[in-house]
C-alpha cells in the first residue's frame, strides 16, 4: 500500500475578512421600523441604558453575502480534519468521530433556542440530559458527583486545584501545604494550574521500567504536601499499575488526589478513579466521549469528586427531587464560578448521546478497540527504520504512544518535525503534541477506536514512505509540504509574544509600531 500521493490542498491567497470589506456593502438590509409597531414597543434603542451604548459603531466588516460564503467556503478547503483525513497524527488529543445524528441534536433549534436564563420550569429537558449524564459518570468513575462547569482539561484541572487549595483552606492548613506533585509525563497543565495557584509543584521522574518512581514520591511526600495531581495511562500510553498505592501514600499525608482522565480512551468500563483511592477525577468530554474539539473548543471538562468534597464543587448544580429537575446554588464551600453558567451544553449533549447509544458493554468496548488499535500501529512503527518507542521496552501500550525519530535524525538528519511537514503531503493530519520535550525527536500518536485498520495501514504506508525517501532522498523531505496551503512552515514567530496578534486590532497595532 502506498500513501495517497495524489493529495494536493486548494490554496488561496485568501485575505483576512477585513481587508475584504467595503464601506457601505451590506449582506442585509433591516428594513426601518413601522410607526405602528414603535409606537407599542419603542424604537429599541431607547431603553437600552446610555452606559451600555457604544460611543461609535463597531468597526465590523462590511460584504456581501455572497462574498462572505466565498470567503468561509475558500478557507474550510484550506482546512483538514477528522471528516476529510487521517488524524491518527493529533497525539494526547484522542481526536475520534462524532456521529453526525449527535450533531444534529446539538443545533437544533430546541437546545439553540434555550437561554440559560429561562425558567427552570421550561428547561427540563436539557436539565435532565445533565443530571443523567451526571450518573453516567459518576458510574464510569465511581465517584459521587458531577459538575460540567469547565469549560475544558485545564480549566477542570484548575477546578480540582482550586478545590484542594479550599478543602486545606477550611481545616485551616493551607499555610503550610503549598506543594502540589505530579509527574513528568502527566500533562503539563496539572503543573501549571498549581503553579497558578500559587503552589510548589514537585514533579516525579519515571524509573528504569518507565513508570512513575513511587520510590522517588515517598521521599517528596511531607506535611507540606497538599495534593497529587496524575495522568494515568501517562502521556506515553503506559498505565501505572502502582496508582492505588501513589494515591495511598498522598492520603497518609493528609493531601488530597485529582486523577486527570484527559487520557481515560483506554480504560472506560475497566478501570476507575474510585478503586484507584482518588477523591477527584475529570474526563474530556471533547475527547473521551466523542464530543468534537472544535478547534480549540467549545469544550467540557467534567469534574466528579466523592461526598465529602460536593460542597467544594462551582455552582449551581443540577438536582433532582424526585418530581422535577432544579439548580442548586447554595453549596456551602463552593470555590464559585469557573466559567459561565453551567458550561459548554452542546458538548454535554453530545456526550450524553454518545453513551446513550453505546451503552456499558458498548464502552468498554470502545476502550478495547483503542487498545488494539494502538498496539497495532506500535508493532507496525517499530518494524519501521529509525523509530523507537523509549520507555517499557517490549511492554504494550494502552491508547497512545510517544515514539522517537531520534535514530532516524542520526542517521539521515531528518527531524520529526521534518516528517511532520512530508506527511502533510498525503493528505495527513500532523502531530504536535509532546510535552514535556524529553523524549528526543517525539511522535505522538493516538489512533482510537475510531480508525479501521485499512486507514491504520494507509498511515504506516505513509510513514515507510517518508523513511525511505529520508534515505534516498532527503532534500524532498526538507523542502515539504509541497501540496499543501502553506508551503515551507516557519514557527520562529510563535516563540516570539511580540509577534503574536490574536485580534485583528491587536494587528494592526503591532503594524503601526513597526
């Protein structure tokens, strides 16, 4: 099998829709209001408070309608995703296929409509989804409670940190516990949500075999301890099979665990967070349960915690009192809001559908055909010239692996990045995801349960062919992608803040300082 060599991307030389736009053109005209109408209901404007109206207009594009689907329509040929490509490449991101009829409920008009303002009265139906998926959860984790508040993994991360920081904060301990451990291979956001947090944040290397040192974590253990926050299958795909005692030796100290289930894929309806002794867990629901990224969102990091630590959750929580759905604001210990309202409610319906339609035995057997996924491609890849799989050798993996080009840098001078680049000349999703950087020359793959193995053998095609051409033809490789929209990638600009403009205005005010 070869790769699908005849991929070439539509390009455009697309401006931003801003420098498209023309004063005056107009995708519709609102007609003026009749005198009858504003003579019952106003102008409109009127009884808008003078301090809520802008001074002047904003500075929005103007074009037509038919310019402005050119424009979107020209740029989505520009963009690859799950439903165009092969997106094995996305790494930790468990990027897996939604099914369409799920998207169809998330947009019709009777979950669009909703404003989360409404009277409980008039919301059941979407309170109900959240408090059933609240109990779907609490038995895939079995845990006691959940909230879908956060409005991703980190902001869930940040949540559990805030609620160990309080838990300590009312026992009148937080003083003196001002560390937070985790390990080098657990995502990089259980560090930093600590660190933002104000905590020390002592990280754990792994062993000789590849898995966390438990030794190395009874030696940092102290009073001074207040929590442990874990990623566990690790961000190389290896399960520590020592968790239960990892959470036992934080719990004789007095700290409290949250388990960061971004990479729960492998495990649904095998493992959980309760039998692993921790008192919190959050799962992705953009990630575990289907619901799409969406290129950086909309997204929903759902957090459960045992009994004791409800009363620390953000507010307000759904309940039910057996006749009707209602919110619950007064929880006595609450951290407060983390993101408006009750989070992100296309995601969770999503999700909701998701596990409706599979059922218990349908998610486990989800997690065992991620399994048998990633353990088909890391024999493959392995039989590939310059790849390794560092850490666990000869051990298998559970739903990702972080492989190393290091030998094939050595030998050719092709970098993973340089692979990267060719690989998008199939038609290719890329790969990006491997921090921490310790692995030398990482790739990050993570295949799900939603790939057959014909798409799994198409990537490895693409792969052997990247090799050989690294081989014998190395410039082909340096000088990629070639059929793509962007052609030689330069990165130099994202290290570089000050070369960063998120807004069209923070734009132009970088361009007139130049």
């Amino acid at each position: 099998m070869r790769p699908r060599v005849n991929f070439h991307q539509a390009k455009w030389d697309e401006p931003v829709i801003f420098e498209l736009s023309t004063k005056g053109e107009r995708g519709i005209l609102i007609p003026e209001i009749e005198k009858d109408i504003e003579d019952k209901v106003g102008d409109g404007l009127s009884s808008i408070p003078k301090n809520m109206i802008r001074n002047k207009p904003p500075k929005l594009p103007e074009l037509s309608q038919m310019r402005v689907l050119k424009h979107f329509l020209r740029i989505s040929q520009e963009t690859l995703g799950a439903d165009l490509n092969i997106d094995i490449g996305q790494g930790t991101c468990t990027m897996k296929y939604s099914p369409k009829i799920n998207e169809q409920f998330a947009t019709s008009p009777k979950l669009t409509e909703l404003h989360p303002n409404q009277d409980e009265s008039t919301v059941q139906g979407i309170l109900e989804i959240i408090y059933k998926l609240d109990i779907f959860l609490r038995e895939i984790s079995g845990l006691d409670k959940f909230t879908f508040q956060p409005g991703g993994g980190s902001q869930a991360i940040l949540a559990m940190t805030s609620i160990i920081q309080a838990y300590h904060d009312f026992n009148g301990e937080s003083d003196k516990r001002d560390e937070i451990i985790t390990t080098i291979f657990s995502h990089p956001s259980d560090a930093a949500a600590a660190a933002v947090k104000g905590y020390k944040i002592i990280t754990i290397y792994p062993n000789e075999d590849g898995l966390p040192d438990l030794e190395a974590l009874k030696t940092a253990v102290s009073n001074r301890t207040a929590g442990l926050l874990i990623t566990n299958p690790e961000d190389t795909g290896i399960f520590n099979p020592d968790i239960a005692e990892f959470t036992q030796t934080i719990h004789d100290v007095g700290g409290i665990c949250g388990y960061d289930q971004a990479n729960a894929n492998g495990i649904l309806g095998i493992a959980r967070a309760r039998e692993a002794g921790f008192d919190m867990c959050f799962f992705n629901l953009h990630k575990t349960f289907s619901s799409p990224h969406g290129c950086g969102g909309p997204a929903t990091g759902a957090l459960g915690v045992k009994k004791n630590l409800i009363d620390y959750l953000p507010f307000p929580l759904v309940d039910f009192n057996g006749s009707e759905y209602y919110l619950k604001s007064d929880i006595s210990k609450s951290i407060g809001k983390v993101r408006g309202y009750y989070g992100v409610i296309p995601a969770v319906l999503r999700s909701y559908a998701w596990i409706m339609s599979l059922g218990s035995e349908g998610l486990k057997e989800v997690a065992q055909i991620a399994v048998l996924n990633n353990n088909y491609l890391l024999k493959k890849i392995l039989d590939i010239q310059g790849a390794t799989a560092p850490y666990a050798k000869g051990r298998h993996r559970i739903e990702q692996v972080r492989y190393s080009w290091e030998e094939l840098t050595q030998e050719t001078g092709i970098t993973t990045e340089d692979v990267t680049n060719r690989m998008i000349d199939f038609g290719f999703h890329m790969w990006s995801s491997h921090h921490p950087f310790i692995v030398p020359q990482p790739m990050t793959l993570e295949p799900t349960e939603s790939y057959s193995m014909d798409e799994m053998d198409e990537y490895i095609a693409g792969l052997k062919q990247v090799v050989k051409e690294a081989y014998e033809n190395p410039d082909i490789i340096k000088n990629a992608p070639h059929n793509s929209v962007v052609h030689k990638i330069k990165t130099e600009s994202l290290d570089d803040p000050s070369k960063w403009a998120i807004t069209w205005r923070a734009y132009l005010k970088k361009g007139k300082k130049k």
